[in-house]
C-alpha cells in the first residue's frame, strides 16, 4: 500500500500514520546498524580460557559438586564449602557433577 498523498495549497503532504511508520523504519533501521558489529564481533574469550576462570563448589559434608549459580551450591554453609579451581580438579578430588546444574 502506496501512502496517500495530498496535494493542498501549502504543499504536499503525508499522512499521519506513514510519518510514524517511516520514524519507526528509521530508528529500526538506527538500531541494527548500531547493534550488528557488537553481535558480529568475535568472542574474546575461547572456552578455554573461560573454563580456567570458572570455578566450582562443593560441600566438606557431600560428594557433588556444582556452579556457584547453581540453586544447590548456595545453600552450603561456608564453613563447608570447598572451591576448586576447575572440573577436573574437583573430579581428582572424588567429587560428583550435580545433575542440577551439570557442571
């Protein structure tokens, strides 16, 4: 659909609800082309190097260990708690994935 155009003494003029469709067209239009390069960017950080930063916990008194996120993980006392500084570490330690959180 063509916007309706009328032509009057003082010019030509467009009618209210394509002038909002062109702004909203306009600020979409703004918005992508702001967004695009921060979503299109490369990652700067590898699984890896986020897999060295993670940590997890456990508890002195169970055998599982989670993320600190997880719903389980923030219920441990702090005078249990136990943070390793990766999976294996806690695995090495005889420490279980929390089926929860899946660490």
């Amino acid at each position: 659909m063509l916007p309706r155009i009328n032509h009057n003494e003082g010019g030509t003029h467009v009618s209210h609800r394509w002038k909002r469709t062109l702004v909203f067209l306009l600020a979409l239009a703004l918005f992508v082309a702001a967004v695009a390069p921060i979503l299109a960017a490369p990652s700067t950080t590898s699984s890896a190097k986020a897999e060295a930063k993670q940590e997890y916990w456990a508890s002195a008194k169970s055998n599982k260990f989670h993320y600190p996120y997880c719903q389980w993980a923030k219920k441990i006392s702090p005078a249990n708690l136990i943070v390793f500084k990766s999976r294996e570490e806690a695995l090495k330690a005889g420490y279980v994935p929390c089926k929860v959180c899946k660490p």
